[in-house]
C-alpha cells in the first residue's frame, strides 16, 4: 500500500457524520471572534483587518479538534494548563501560528528560487520546524501515556467528547506516523479554513447584492441572534450560503 493509500485509510474513517456535526466546539470559538469586533457607538466597528482573526479562528477550532487542547491564540487568557509530561517540557501553545507564518515564509522564498532552493538556508527556519514538531509531539506523548484511559473519559455536557488524535491512536501507536497525520490535517484545519473565511468576507463586500440575499436567509433560517442554536441539518440545508463558499473557493483557487 503507497503512503498517501495508506494515510487516506487512516484519517478518512474518522471524518463522519456524527464526528463534524457537532457544532458546539466551532460556535465557543466562533463567539471567541466575534467579541474581537467591537462595534463603536453607531453601531458600527472601525475598519480592522479581519484576516489575523480568522486565521486565530481556525487555529483554535483545529487544535482542539485535533488534540482536545485548543492553543487559544484569539483569548491568550483563556490558556489552558496542560498536564505535565515527563522528560518534555511544556510546549509554547501561543507561538504556534507564528512558528507557521514564518516557517510558510522560509518556504515561499525557497521555492521562489526554484532548483537553486538549496542556495538558501535559515536558523529560524529550522527553528520554527522544531518548535512546531515539539508541540504536536508533546500532544502524541501524552495521548500515547495515557493510554485508553487518557482523554476518551472526557466527557462535554454529557456527551463524550470526540478527538481525532485519540481515534487515530486506536489505529496506530507509532508516534512519528501520529504525528504526521495530525500535522498535515493541522496545517489544512489552520491555512485552508482561515483563508477562505477571508476570501468569503472579500467577496461579500463587493457584491452588494449576494450579500444582501445571504443575510436575509441566514436570518430567516438561523434568526436574528447570535448566539442561538444552530443545527448541522439547518446549516446543510442553507443551499444558497454553500454554493456562495464554494464560488469563492472557486475562483480564490
């Protein structure tokens, strides 16, 4: 079996129905970036740049998804104490979308220099893969020592609360292979969703009329406020908000 047959057959089974329906983890970090805008005395905010949100955004859904830690980067208050490790000190949570912005930029350069890549070499390249690979390691270490008892006994209002890399551990013990695995969904969770979410909010303020139409069936089908309920069902059957996202990956691709 190749590696990429071999990687789809690890990580696909995970991604059901009843695994990424569950909304409540996106819409605490959703009202995490929501009190990020704040709007002034008219009711309206000042121009921001909403990029950096969204990309925090991302980063916090996936990490906890991923690892049932979430690195905070949109509330640096809300920092999680992590248990300790022994012979691991505690990664640095709050740098880890830095250590991926400026290792994302080591490596544009890079290929911006085609076969002669090799020409250019950098210290702090090195040093955000390491840092990066520190963390997702202290995550696969403590999965891996706590054994099936671990993180599977946490329980979220009443419900046992789902983490991939606890799926994946049932899969397979071998650290490095966990380790990949998660990575690579990591660096899609983050870049992939904080992007088109800024695509989405680009497109929108230029089409008056798409966006117009959108917000009058978000209201109709979600209501006004936000912070009520919202379903997985309701979401898959705003049609009209889904071929909106997929136009703007279309054409941002």
């Amino acid at each position: 079996m190749s590696v990429g047959k071999h990687s789809r057959a690890l990580v696909r089974p995970q991604f059901s129905k009843e695994q990424i329906s569950d909304l409540d983890l996106a819409k605490r970090h959703t009202q995490e970036l929501l009190e990020k805008v704040v709007p002034g005395a008219d009711g309206w905010t000042d121009s921001m740049n909403l990029q950096p949100l969204f990309y925090n955004f991302a980063l916090d859904t996936i990490t906890e998804f991923l690892y049932g830690y979430s690195v905070h980067a949109q509330n640096h208050g809300a920092h999680a104490t992590l248990p300790v490790v022994p012979g691991m000190d505690e990664p640095n949570l709050l740098e880890l979308g830095a250590n991926f912005d400026q290792g994302k930029r080591w490596i544009e350069e890079r290929g911006a220099f085609y076969k002669w890549y090799w020409l250019i070499s950098s210290k702090d390249f090195d040093h955000r893969c390491r840092e990066i690979h520190k963390l997702v390691d202290w995550f696969v270490r403590t999965r891996l020592q706590g054994g099936q008892k671990g993180r599977n006994s946490e329980v979220e209002e009443g419900k046992k609360k789902f983490i991939l890399l606890d799926e994946l551990a049932k899969e397979t013990q071998n650290p490095l292979e966990l380790r990949n695995e998660s990575l690579s969904l990591l660096f899609a969770g983050r870049d992939t969703a904080g992007a088109l979410l800024g695509w989405v909010f680009y497109f929108l303020a230029r089409h008056e009329r798409v966006f117009g139409k959108l917000r009058s069936i978000v209201i109709e089908t979600f209501g006004p406020s936000t912070t009520g309920e919202i379903s997985f069902a309701q979401l898959k059957e705003c049609e009209y908000m889904l071929h909106m996202i997929n136009e703007c990956f279309r054409v941002a691709a």
